[in-house]
C-alpha cells in the first residue's frame, strides 16, 4: 500500500547515517565507462563493495578514536598517532578517491605542457617516465599502489603497500599525489588475472591527462 510511506523510514536512517563524516564519491562516469581498459563488473565491485567498505570501515575507526574537526588527509598526515584502522582504512578511502579521478574514458595521450616540461626534466622524457611508473607498478610485490608525486618540489615516481599513501606522515617518500595507479589484485583480477603488466599497460589508455596536469598546476601556483 502506497500509503504506508516506507520512504519516511528510508529518510530516517539516511539521518543517522549523517553523523558520518566520509562519504563514498559518485565515479565521475559510468562503471562500464573505463572498457575495454577496466571491465564494468570489475568498476562495480571496486566501487560499490571495497570503496564502500573502506569508507564505512574508516568512520567507524575515526568515530572509535574520538577524532572530529577533521578532513581525511588532516588525519592521514599524523596517522602514526592512530590505530592501524585508521591508517589501512583511512588509506584505503582516500587512495581511491583519488584514484577514480585520475582515470576516464576520454584519456589524453600526454600531460599538459607544464607537466610534460616537469616530466621531461626530470625523467629525460615522457616514454621514460611511462616506463619508470609501470615498473614500479608491475614488480611491487603484494598489494599496494604505485604514484607520481610532488616531494618537496620535485616529481617522483613511488610506490606504497597496501592502503598506505604518500600523504602519510609514516610514508617512506611522502608527498602531494599526482597520479596513482591501484595494483591490488582486485583491481584488476577478474580481467587480466595474474597478468598484472597488461592492466598496467592498459591503464595508459585512461589516464585524465588533464585533470592531473590541472592539479600540477594548481599545487605549483600554491
Ligand atoms: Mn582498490
């Protein structure tokens, strides 16, 4: 029966859920937007279960350890004072978060001028860097992330375990993330099994060129 309003209880634990500080973002395309490169069902699951789970995961911790007043990498950046919830779930949310952004279906072939001209500088050229970042993607050995960075004003290519990321404070290299690429089997495993280099390969093909060559930018404009 209509009457009965079902939507009134729906709205009800919506408000509850509100205490919540972190919320899972919306994909800025469509799970099935990143194919042939990441298969829909593969987006999906990532999204939708490990995202989500780490999202939920990281406001019970940081609910848990009393912390309030502040944004994910405010906490991500003295997380050694945390519990390890906190630093694998925390990371676990904010990794992706900007990992989704970094990818899209219309990826450029190549950064912006100012970056290129950094990335050229830097690595001799762009095939190099290209080279240097899926490198350090394909052999890390277990799960965890490779990233292009800003540290202390110059680019690096790094890699991280787990949820761990540059933006924390027990960050072997620690730095602004430019670019990242996720090379936890669940990435990846569904399409390309074992066969992590041709996800690496692939990733190429959807990289949002703009969005990290703007961020390149900004962060240099302070
Ligand atoms: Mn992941």
């Amino acid at each position: 029966m209509s009457s009965f309003a079902p939507g009134r209880f729906a709205r009800k634990i919506l408000k509850q859920d509100a205490v919540h500080e972190f919320t899972l973002p919306e994909l800025p395309y469509t799970y099935d937007a990143l194919e042939p490169y990441i298969d829909s069902e593969t987006m999906n699951i990532h999204h939708s279960r490990h995202h989500a789970g780490y999202t939920d995961k990281f406001n019970a911790a940081v609910k848990e350890a009393g912390i309030t007043g502040k944004n994910a990498k405010e906490i991500l950046s003295e997380v050694s004072q945390y519990p390890d919830t906190i630093r694998n779930n925390g990371g676990g949310y904010f990794n992706h978060k900007l990992f989704w952004r970094v990818l899209s279906p219309n990826g450029g072939v190549k950064p912006e001028e100012e970056l290129l001209t950094a990335i050229n500088g830097t690595f001799s050229s762009f095939e190099n860097f290209k080279n240097e970042f899926s490198q350090a993607a394909i052999t890390l050995f277990g799960s965890g992330w490779a990233w292009l960075i800003l540290s202390e004003g110059k680019l690096k290519v790094t890699t991280t375990r787990n949820q761990d990321s540059p933006v924390m404070d027990i960050a072997e290299v620690k730095g602004t993330p430019l670019l990242m690429i996720d090379v936890w089997e669940h990435a990846y495993y569904l399409k390309y099994q074992n066969r992590r280099a041709e996800y690496v390969d692939a990733f190429w093909n959807i990289v949002n060129w703009e969005f990290v060559s703007k961020k390149y930018s900004r962060i240099l404009q302070g």
